[in-house]
C-alpha cells in the first residue's frame, strides 16, 4: 500500500499542533509572510522505543510510524485473525508509511532550501479545506484550544505542509523546461525497450529436474522417453485442441516446476533478460524455431530438461518516436523517472538512513491496535 499524500499531511499537521510549535517549528518572518523551518527532533515515546529513520535534520521513532498504521491495522485484524499474517501485515505497513513519511519531510526541507513559499492566496484556500474537516465552527475552535494553538498557528503549520507538493510542482517545472527534442529523442533510443513490447510465447512445458534421486542422466532419460511418447500421440490428432491436452496431461502427471500443477505447465515467455537468465538459451533458440502446435525438441532447462508445445506466438512490435503512442506516452514515463530521481537525490542529499531491522515485528512486542484511535483521521 501507498499511503496517500493527504493522509500523511493531516498526519503532519497533528503532530505540529499536538507539540505546541514551539520544538518542531522555528518561526522566522520573510517577505512579510509567516513561515517556518521544519526541525523534525523526535524523541522515543519510551525506553524501548526504536528509531526507524534519521537524516540531516530530524529523526523518526517506531511508535509515530504505529501511530499513522493504526486504523489500517485494526481494520486488518477484524478480517484476519492469524498472528503470523498480522504481524507480517504490520511489518509491511510500517514500511509503506515511514517511506511516504520520510519522502514528506525530504520534500519540505528541499522547499525551504530553496526558498519556496506559500502565497496568501493559497494560505486562504489550505484554512478553507482544513475548516471542513469540522462540523460546526465551535468544534474547529474547541480543536484548536486543545491544541493551544492559534489560527494563526494553524496558517503557519498547514503552509509548512504544503511545502512539500509545492516542491514537486517546482521541479516539474524545472524538468519541463528541460524537456527539448533533442532530450525526449535521445530518451526514446536508450529506452526504446520500454516503448517497444517484446516478443512473447504461449506454450505448455513438461520440465524434467534431476535431484536427490535422479542423475542429469536419468533426468535425460526420462525427458527423453516422455516426449516421444507425447510426439507420438500428436501426430496421431488433427485438432490443435487435442494435441495440446496430451502435453497438459503429461505435465500434470511428470513436470517439476510449478506451474505444471495449477496450469497443466502453461507459461507465458517474453524476449527479455529477465527470461532468458531463467531459459537456457537453447530453449530461446528452439522457440525461434518450433511453430504454433509443433512440439520442441529436447533443450536444457535449469538442472534438467524439457520440451514444449506452442499455443501462440507474438512477435515484437516497435513504435516509432514520431508515432500518436509515444508522443502521448513519453513526456509522462520522462517525467515520472526525473521525478524518482529527484526523489532518490533528496535521500542522499540528506543522509537519510532507514533501521530496517528495527521495522521488523519484535518477538517481546504483543499484538497492539486491538482499541485505537487512528491519528490521520481529522478530528482535530
């Protein structure tokens, strides 16, 4: 799961308020307009509180990452009550939720190194759609005395927050502006993978392994006497249909790899490194070769060998750079990865370093979240 961007910005605005403003937030006026500088100095809820994620001004503990989870947590537990899945679950959300939390705090000191600020127009907006988090006027108020916060305050808080998408539209418009024909040209052909589908294969494999008990010689053997024994049935059928159930059932009753047991050994194989580190490359040479309905012949595969039967075949189809498709499609994917990489920068710009094993689900820790009051919901 991704936590979304409002989700953790009401996050943010309750944990500013919550702390007065007075350790979280230095105050400082420019151009006439209030701003403030993000020191994120967390400390541990308690003695055995982990710190999970630090950078080069701020600190975030464990118990503010399980804060953030909780709702998502209890509604997880009301449908699985399995300990080992929950726990993995919480693990797996504590990351989700300290990746975008950290992303946040990056994009808000990057803004304010750059000295970007919120205008008093976008100041009035930001109130505005904070005020409708709240019935009536007297709850908005009433939140705000609990806080000991000032409207003021809140204005201050809430333009911090916002910082951190006014840097994204920052740097998309620096990436924009960047974005010349001769950029998106030379994009295109270093990528042109990304734009260009590979060519796939639809077959149904039987894959003889050796193992404990079976030589690469036997394993041989047997590929060997199974797939005469499924040629000679095949040539002896007319229908497509037919030939390619006697490989089904052979899979089912003989292959070792796993999809010949949920899939009578149907796979789907693409033109890409990532396959062919798994097929040999006599098995690639032999789908070059083999036609739809024609039977392979014996080739290796990883610890032993196989033969195959082709269902469909579909070759690699290239889109030109002046083509609709990558015209439409281009500017995004560029976008979209100088944006990553902006992002990715920012870690190290900062120093960020992520205690991954202190995400992990502690053995003394007892299943929380059985009563809880999630903290990004805006009752505040």
């Amino acid at each position: 799961m991704k936590y979304c961007p409002f989700s953790i910005h009401l996050f943010l605005i309750a944990l500013f308020l919550s702390c007065g403003g007075s350790d979280s937030l230095t105050q400082q006026k420019t151009n006439a307009q209030s701003s403030a500088k993000l020191e994120k100095n967390s400390s541990p809820a308690s003695a055995s509180d982990l710190l999970v994620a630090e950078w080069t001004g701020g600190k975030v503990y464990l118990s503010q990452i399980d804060q953030i989870i909780a709702m998502r947590i209890h509604q997880m537990m009301q449908v699985n009550k399995d300990p080992s899945l929950v726990k993995k679950m919480i693990e797996k959300e504590r990351r989700s939720a300290l990746d975008t939390l950290t992303e946040n705090y990056l994009l808000l000191q990057e803004a304010q190194n750059r000295n970007l600020a919120i205008s008093p127009v976008e100041q009035e907006r930001y109130l505005r759609e904070f005020r409708e988090n709240f019935n009536t006027e007297e709850e908005y108020n009433d939140r705000l005395q609990q806080a000991g916060q000032t409207e003021e305050d809140l204005i201050r808080t809430l333009s911090t927050v916002k910082l951190g998408p006014k840097c994204i539209e920052d740097q998309v418009e620096k990436i924009q502006a960047g974005m010349t024909e001769e950029v998106m040209k030379d994009y295109y052909d270093k990528n042109i993978q990304l734009f260009s589908p590979p060519a796939r294969w639809e077959i149904n494999q039987v894959v003889i392994k050796s193992n404990d008990n079976r030589s690469m010689d036997e394993a041989k053997a047997l590929a060997e006497r199974l797939r005469r024994e499924v040629k000679e049935k095949i040539d002896s059928l007319q229908t497509f249909p037919e030939k390619r159930k006697v490989i089904q059932e052979c899979a089912i009753k003989y292959s070792d790899t796993p999809d010949a047991q949920y899939n009578y050994g149907y796979v789907i194989i693409y033109d890409h490194e990532m396959f062919k580190e798994k097929y040999s490359k006599e098995f690639f040479e032999e789908l070059a070769k083999v036609k739809i309905g024609e039977l392979s012949g014996l080739v290796p595969f990883e610890d032993g060998f196989a033969f195959f039967l082709v269902k469909e075949q579909v070759p690699a189809s290239v889109h030109t750079y002046d083509s609709d498709l990558i015209q439409s499609t281009l500017p995004k994917k560029y976008l979209k990865d100088k944006l990553d990489e902006f992002k990715e920068n920012l870690k190290v710009k900062y120093n960020l370093h992520i205690y991954e094993e202190n995400l992990f689900y502690q053995a003394s820790e007892e299943l929380p979240f059985s009563e809880i009051k999630s903290s990004t919901s805006p009752d505040f």
